[in-house]
C-alpha cells in the first residue's frame, strides 16, 4: 500500500517537473517574442518621428507660401487702388 502511495507521489512530482520545464521553455518563447514586439515598437516610433518632423517641415513651407500670397493679394489690392486713383 504505501508503495502505490510513493508511486503516486513520484507520477505527480514527475508530472509537475515536465509541466514546470514546458513552463520555462513557454517563458522564454514568449520574452523573445517581447523582445521582437519591442524592437517592432521602437522602429514604428522612429517612423512616426520623422513623418511627423516631415508633416511640420511641410506645414512650415505650405504657410510660408500662404503668406506670399497674401503678400502678392495685398499688394495688388494696393495697386489696384493706385491705378483707379490716377484715372
């Protein structure tokens, strides 16, 4: 009787052993998967940084522009004046 009790005893340790080494195997898969994620991450946050210094380089020249036409409206506004005034 105690025998079959040992037997048991030792399936079970036996079982929790296997069980905990698929565990750490499971472990490890998982934090070099994190680590790929991660790298993943880092290299989409390093694109998001430079499209978002591109989109502000752009917005810088778009309002320059805009500025220049309003430049060339007002100036023209101006001048249209000037030749109705001569006339």
């Amino acid at each position: 009787m105690e025998l079959v009790k040992f037997r048991e005893l030792e399936q079970r340790i036996k079982g929790l052993v296997e069980e905990h080494q698929a565990l750490k195997k499971r472990l490890k898969e998982l934090e070099e998967l994190v680590e790929i994620k991660s790298g993943e991450i880092r290299e989409a946050n390093s694109k998001i940084a430079k499209l978002n210094e591109e989109r502000d380089s752009v917005k810088q020249k778009v309002d320059t522009l805009l500025d220049l036409l309003e430049d060339i409206n007002a100036s023209e506004q101006t001048s249209g004046l000037l030749f109705e005034k001569k006339v």
